[in-house]
C-alpha cells in the first residue's frame, strides 16, 4: 500500500512504518529460533567477522513482510527477505530473485524467469508456486497491508521457474512495483501459518534471523545460500531499536552501533564525532491533509487560501537544518515524477490568502480548524502559526489512536509523511486516487487524473514519452483539492568509518559490497 505517516518530530516526519504497525496490531510477543536463542545478546560473538551494529527508528514491530507492508521498516525486513526485483541507483527496478521478466505484446501479461537452484532458509525451494503464495496472500490475508498495492493482478500461473501474471489491464509498473517495498517473499510453507511467520520470518535473503527479542534486538547471520552471497561481505547482524535519539550519536562514538539513522539536528554533532554522514536519497514529502468533505474544505476558496497561506520554506529552514527542500508536490524535485510546469503553482501568497477567505463569506477567526496528529509534531506547530498569520484559528489534538480515523476518513484535517514508493504510479494513486488510503477526501479524485494515471500504466518505462506521460499525471493529480504538500528531506544515516560506502539506491538500504573493517 501507499505511505503511512508518522508526525511526531522533524526526525519522524517521514517515518511511516511504526504508525502503520501500530494501526495493524500488537508487536511481536514471543523469542524465536530455539536453536540459536542462547546464544546471548551480543551478535560480535556469535559467529566472528564483521559485524554489522544497527541502531533503527524502524524496528520493526511485525515480521511477516504482507502484514508489515511498504512502510519504512521494509528496509529492516530487508535483511531476511528478498523480492522478485530491486531497485538500482537511477530507481530503476533490475533482478533479485528473478533474472529476468517480459511483458506480452497487448501490455496485460507479464512472466518473471526465477533464478535456479534458490531455497528459503528452511529448505522450501524459491520457485514460481512461492511468487504465486506470497502474491496471494498479499492479496487475501485478512490483516495484509498490501492488498490496495496488488489490484493489477487477476491471477498468477506457476510453472516451475516461470511466474505468470495475469493482469486486470495495461500496467508496465509491475517490475518496479513488485520489489522490496511491496513483495518481499517468505517461505510458502513458513506462511502457512502467519502468525509463526511474524515471530519467525523465514526468507531468502541475504541473511537469517536467529534470535528475536520482541521490540528490542534482534540477532542475525549471512546466508550462504543468498543468491548474490558472494557479494555480501557483514557476516554478522545485530538489530537493535533505537534509544532515545539524544543518545545515539554517543552510542556510535563508543562503539555500542556502529550504524544508524539519525535526525537532520544531529548531523553536525555526528560529522564532529569522526562519523561518516550518509544521505540517502529517497521520494520523502510531507503535507497537509485536508477532507474536503467536510465543511470548511467543500468550500473551494477556503482550499485555495490555505493553500496560499503555506510558507514551505519555513518548514525548510526550521526542521531539516540545511538538508531537505521545499515541494508542492509527493516528490522531491529532480526526480523523474516532479513536474516543473507545477513547481511555482500556489506560491506563499498571504493577502491572497485573506481575500479568498473574505470570498468565501469568512471573516478573520471566523475559522476555526482542529488539527489532529498522532503525537507531538513541530510541524503541525508551523502550520497553526502560518494559518494564524491570514485569519485561520487551528486548535492542535495529540490523538494516540490516530491511524483509526483518518484511514477511515473521518478527519477534517491533519498532517502527513510519505516515504514514497518505487512506483510512482503507485504514489501517485495513493494519494490522489478515489481509493487512494491518503487521500482523506475519498472517494474524490481531481478531474483527469483517472485517464492520466491510466496512460502512465499504459506506458513503457524504457519508452521515450515516459517521463513526459508520467510528469503529465502527477500535474493532473495536483489539482487535488485534499493535499498541500510542504517539504522533503532525505534519510540521514550515521556510521563509523570502518563501514564502507553504500549504494545510493533511493530509499533502500543495500548491503552488496559493503564492508566492515576494524574501527
């Protein structure tokens, strides 16, 4: 599914993955791996060799990849599953499990070649009936937060190492949607039971868990039977959810982690402690979000006026220290889907502002918004002052149960962040389409933006009116009444120097080739 926002810091901005663990239920409950549980609680010592010491926001509170969806916490995942494709560093969707793939000649069929001789790490064979499990399953699990990603595919016919998809229409975004983000693959035989399956997640990754402690640690090893091990140079892992955020930078100097994601406040500190700051490009953007609905947002001038009383630059220059920009749109700009023709469209404007609202019938304070979020947030504190500034009282409610609401669309208006997707026909339906889960305003959508997305799907990635085709929808969704985007920052990742540089894949974490050499 699409992003899921979690707003409690400048930091968690972009942070979806716990808010959405929390929507779907309890974290895990029970210690797993039997075999290796004994082995105590530090992953240096248990097997020798470099050893990867990872402090994460993300930690995840789910471990079967349909239940834990496409948030943030699919990089942790990551480390035990492996997908069908991932993503290189132009975004590009290129092997993992799969070698190879082709489309039919009409558009609406699409069959991925396995690699052979691949096994899950409980010995199940990674063939095409295990593609056509997870899909699904994905599909039909009743607690799945991938359901809405998957509606292209009819059905799946599995032979041998050939996955067949058959597919409800044109839709050439397939490869790039079904990598880390939305099919993360388990073991079919593992899944038969998906509540072992979150306590004990059997994949075919580049590595293997093996020991958990629910909500705090978990302990992994290399699997030699990993595809592409020969490129994977940690041989060991220690995940560890991350302490308070004042304590981490310290932590990495003293060698309790040697890597971790960090807040764009603590950059500096982490650069003078000796640290190697990472940034990791990624499709981040935050927005308001507003029910149009509801009264005032069915008013189209009141829209507008907020939309003109948001000064996105403000949002720059106070949470992401020199590292983010500002967007009026779910892309950072440069990236294949942000549409210049659209980047000066309701610019800070606030006289503009205070004359629509005097149009609309609404004198200063007559207004008066409450904007819910599901912790603190300085960000919302920037939007009430702003909307202050052109007559727009706004009231701030903490609602711990969050999530329960705006999914089901009873806001009025609240604030979100998305970490994007590989697809952007998938971030785009998401947030603009009729069914689209941030999209408060459902079931509407802006005029044209239906045919528009549909002639994205309908376009070759390799073909030469792709980025125009793809540029053109995201301008159609734009005229969305329910969003006001503000700003985007990367993912900023500090570690020691003794790890070597990673691949700048956006929004991934991507381990191949990197290495751990003394401190």
């Amino acid at each position: 599914m699409s992003g899921r926002l979690t707003s409690r810091s400048p930091r968690a901005a972009f942070r979806p993955g716990r808010l959405r663990a929390a929507a779907l239920g309890t974290a895990l409950a029970t210690v797993l791996v039997p075999a290796l549980s004994a082995c105590g609680g530090d992953a240096s010592t248990a097997g020798g060799g470099a050893t990867l010491k990872w402090a994460s926001s993300y930690f995840p509170a789910h471990w079967d990849p349909v239940v834990s969806g496409s948030g943030a916490q699919f990089r942790e995942l990551a480390l035990v599953y492996a997908s069908l494709t991932r993503t290189d560093a132009t975004g590009k969707a290129v092997p993992d499990l799969a070698k190879s793939w082709e489309y039919n000649a009409k558009g609406d069929q699409i069959t991925f070649h396995l690699r052979p001789n691949l096994k899950f790490s409980d010995g199940t064979p990674v063939d095409a009936s295990a593609v056509k499990a997870a899909i699904v399953r994905a599909q039909k699990q009743k607690n799945s937060a991938l359901f809405g990603d998957l509606t292209s595919i009819k059905s799946v016919d599995a032979s041998g190492l050939d996955a067949v998809l058959h597919l409800s229409q044109v839709d050439y975004q397939i490869p790039q949607l079904l990598g880390e983000r939305v099919l993360q693959i388990a073991s079919p035989k593992a899944a038969q039971s998906p509540t072992k399956l979150d306590q004990n997640p059997v994949g075919a990754g580049p590595f293997t868990v093996t020991q958990i402690v629910p909500g705090t640690k978990v302990l992994l090893t290399k699997n030699p039977d990993y595809w592409d091990a020969k490129d994977i140079h940690i041989d060991n892992v220690e995940l560890t959810s991350a302490p308070d955020p004042a304590t981490v930078v310290s932590g990495l100097q003293t060698g309790v982690y040697n890597f971790a994601d960090i807040a764009p406040s603590q950059a500096e500190a982490a650069k003078k402690a000796g640290l190697d700051v990472f940034v990791q490009p990624g499709f981040n953007a935050a927005n308001l979000s507003l029910n149009v609905n509801k009264a005032p947002f069915n008013n189209d001038k009141v829209v507008d006026a907020v939309r003109y009383a948001i000064n996105r630059q403000e949002f720059v220059d106070k949470l992401t220290f020199g590292y983010g920009s500002a967007t009026n749109q779910p892309f950072p700009k440069g990236y294949v889907a942000y549409d210049p023709q659209s980047a000066n469209d309701y610019a800070y404007d606030p006289a503009k502002a205070k004359q629509l609202l005097s149009e609309a019938g609404y004198q200063a304070g007559q207004i008066k918004l409450s904007l819910v979020i599901p912790a603190e947030d300085p960000q919302a504190e920037i939007v009430q002052a702003q909307l202050a500034k052109v007559g727009i009282t706004v009231s701030i409610k903490v609602d711990k149960n969050w999530a329960t609401p705006f999914f089901a669309k009873d806001l009025t208006f609240s604030l979100y962040g998305t970490t994007g997707r590989d697809s952007a026909a998938q971030t785009l339906t998401a947030h603009f389409g009729p069914n689209g889960p941030l999209n408060l305003s459902s079931p509407y959508e802006p005029s044209g933006f239906e045919a528009a997305i549909a002639k994205v799907r309908q376009t070759p990635l390799d073909s030469p009116d792709y980025t125009k085709v793809l540029q053109a929808a995201t301008r159609a969704g734009l005229q969305s009444k329910a969003l006001v985007f503000t700003y985007s920052s990367p993912n900023l990742i500090a570690k020691s120097k003794s790890i070597s540089a990673l691949p700048k894949n956006p929004a991934h974490i991507d381990w191949t080739g990197v290495t751990i050499g003394s401190s």
